[in-house]
C-alpha cells in the first residue's frame, strides 16, 4: 500500500507546483489593450460577467450608460468582449471586414468555437455563405415556388382536420413553426424529409433539441463536458446519420432529386383559410370560376407573391422589428486590435464585439413608442428606419444581409 510519508520531497513540490499552475491556468484571464472601453467592475475572475446570461439587456444598457461612447468591456470566462453601441459602434460591428459573424456566433451561442475549418482553400463560413446565397437566388426559388405552395396548402389542410376534433383551437406557434421548417427544408433540405411526414417530425424535433441545449457553462469554459452539450452532440449525430442514408440511398441507386442536396453533390460536396386566401390574394388572380385556391396560388409567379402584398410586407416589417432582441456577435479575426468607428478605442485581437439589438429596436430617438405596434412607421412619409445608418436589422444589414429574404416573403 502507498504510503504518502514515504514520498520524496521533490514529489509533494511537483505536485505543488502542477496544482498552482493548474489554478493559474483557470484564474488567469487575457489582458485588455489599454486602449478598451472601460472594463465593467462587475466582471469577476473565473466566470467574467455572469449578468450578461442572467439579465442581458439590462446589462447592455447598464454597461453603455456608464460610458462615455457607450462601449464597454468585460469578460465571459476567458472571452474579450467589447460591447458596442451608437452610430459608430453600429458602423464598426455591421461593416468591418475584420469581423467574422460566423466564428463570433460559433464561440458565444453554440460553445463551438474551432468549426471554421479550412478545407481546400476555402474556410467553411465562405463556402456555406457562397453555397446558400446560390441556392437562395431567385431562379431557384421560382422553380420550387409549386412546390411550396403545395407543401403550405397541405399543412393547412392538416391544421383545419385537427380542428375540426379538436374544437377548432389549435397553437398557431406550433403549426406556423412547421410549416416554415418544412418550406426550408424543401428549398435547402432533401425531398425525402420534405415529402415524408415522419421524417420531418424526427428531424425538426432533433433540431429542437440542438437548438434548446446551448450550454452557458459550455461557453463560459470550452472544455468543459455539459450534460446539454451532450444531447446536442446526440441530436447532431442522428441528424447526420438520417441525412448520410439518404445520401447513401442515392449514390447506391443513381437516384436524383432536384433539390439543394442534389445541387451539393453534383458540386462534389379551411373557413380561416378561404377568408386569408381569398381576402388576400385569390381572387384577385382568378380567371375562371372553376379554378380552387390551390390552382390559382400554383400560378403564382415569384413577382407575383413578392408584389402583391404591401401590407403584409409592412406587417412582417414591423414584426420582425419587434422579435428580433438579444445580442449579436462577431469575432476579430484580423489579427490586431481594431478601431471603434472614429473613437480612439478598440476591440481587441481575437476578441469579440456584441451588439445588443435593443440599442436600434427599441431605441425612442429612432422609432417611436417602439414597443407599440405600428407597421405604417414604414410608409414614406415617416420611414423611421431610415432615421438614422443601419437602424433596422431585421433582415441583415452591412456586410451580413439575410441570404433568406426572398424565402422569408414567400
């Protein structure tokens, strides 16, 4: 048996020593340039700014009151982040080309902060950007437009069933949440999971579940092994598998789809429904008494549906306006500190800029009373938006428009 007395002095100061390193490995945090926003006191050792997943906006808000430009510093364990606000800290995060969405995203929301893998080169969040504007053009869109229409009409058809034994209530979050994952997966997915009921349950509950397991521990310490981040890798691991079999089946038959998946490896790599129907657009396009709803809506051109709808293209406006909270990320992948607009402050090397969204949503000087709904705030005679550079970020703005648009009006 071991006997602990017995051990060399030079053993219990090896073990001493590997213990304080150890420690000093977690405790110690990165400096800041002298030239930072001021470091928010609340930023502790170890863990960094709890509060910034414990009550963000008020921490955002806090943070940029207590400056003079708005911008701020502090930590998240070992994470340099540089929260900006104002006109100038918009310019810098919306603009710079020093700043990476992908890599900031990949650290501080999913804790997976080395995916931007380079593979013959070409970085993955280029070739993804490139691979997803393509299939977004509207050349694309406008062939799979039946197919959409179709998908939709269906998925109704099942709502309005539902209702009829179910006292006609149904969770418009839950149905209307299906319906935009199956039109995504028909316009960049398979066939097969868009065309099958059963695989498109399974596949958007795994993405739920990747989804609503973003570890704050996870991304507070990289290394550490969450339990939720273990549900993630389990749910990302089915999904894979149910898309390498397709993937597999087709290979294996010489079997084609023209689908987004196809494209990749070619490269090698009811009463409310006839009321919004109608109402909206059907009757307008009828040109026969014969014709149903679906005939019309299959007739459609892509123009037609983008063209058609001023009030609601206001509406989604102002909703998205409204939804859209939280905070976004980049990282500073240039590999010096970068400049603050025209201040003399920077956000560091490899550190990482947040923006709270709030600071152009729900900000009074630019849209007014802004938690109230209001979609005429768009129309030309006011155009709160336009108030002020980069005051709307609902589809994108900058260098990061949304590659989606024309998905997201269909």
């Amino acid at each position: 048996m071991l006997q602990f007395q017995n051990w060399p002095i030079s053993m219990y100061l090896l073990l001493i020593t590997t213990l304080i390193l150890l420690i000093a490995r977690i405790v110690w945090q990165p400096p800041f340039p002298l030239a930072a926003p001021p470091l928010l006191k609340e930023s502790l050792p170890i863990v960094g700014a709890l509060r910034f997943f414990s009550a963000r906006a008020n921490f955002c808000k806090d943070g940029a009151s207590k400056t003079k430009t708005g911008n701020y510093s502090f930590y998240f364990g070992k994470y340099r982040i540089v929260g900006l606000s104002g006109v100038e800290g918009r310019k810098t995060f919306y603009q710079s080309k020093d700043f990476s969405l992908f890599e900031g995203y990949a650290a501080l929301l999913t804790a997976t902060p080395n995916v931007n893998v380079e593979e013959n080169g070409t970085k993955f969040d280029v070739w993804f950007l490139r691979k997803i504007t393509t299939l977004m053009k509207k050349d694309n869109l406008v062939k799979g437009l039946r197919f959409l229409v179709s998908d939709t009409s269906s998925a109704l058809n099942r709502v309005v069933a539902r209702c009829g034994t179910g006292g006609g209530i149904f969770d418009p979050f839950d149905e209307m949440n299906r319906i935009v994952y199956h039109l995504t997966m028909r316009t960049v997915g398979t066939n097969e999971i868009a065309e099958s009921q059963e695989l498109l349950d399974r596949s958007l509950h795994l993405v739920e579940v990747i989804d609503d397991n973003n570890s704050t521990a996870r991304i507070m310490f990289p290394w550490l092994l969450t339990l939720k981040h273990v549900k993630r890798l389990v749910a990302a691991g089915r999904m894979y598998l149910m898309i390498n079999r397709i993937l597999r089946d087709r290979r294996r038959t010489g079997r084609r789809e023209d689908d987004a998946v196809q494209l990749l490896l070619d490269e090698g790599a009811s009463t409310t429904r006839i009321f919004v129907i109608n109402g909206l657009l059907v009757a307008k396009h009828r040109i026969s008494p014969e014709q149903t709803p679906l005939d019309i809506l299959g007739k459609l051109t892509l123009d037609d549906w983008e063209s058609d709808f001023p009030l609601t293209n206001l509406c989604l406006h102002e909703s998205i306006r409204l939804q859209t909270v939280g905070t976004a990320f980049r990282k500073n992948v240039s590999g010096r500190d970068v400049q603050i607009g025209n201040t003399s402050e920077v956000v560091p090397k490899d550190g990482f800029a947040a923006f709270h969204l709030d600071d152009i949503h729900m900000n009074p000087d630019i849209y007014s009373d802004p938690t109230k709904f209001d979609p005429a705030r768009y129309l030309p005679d006011r155009a709160e938006d336009k108030k002020v550079p980069l005051a709307y970020g609902g589809w994108g703005i900058g260098r990061h428009p949304c590659c989606g648009l024309y998905l997201s009006f269909l």
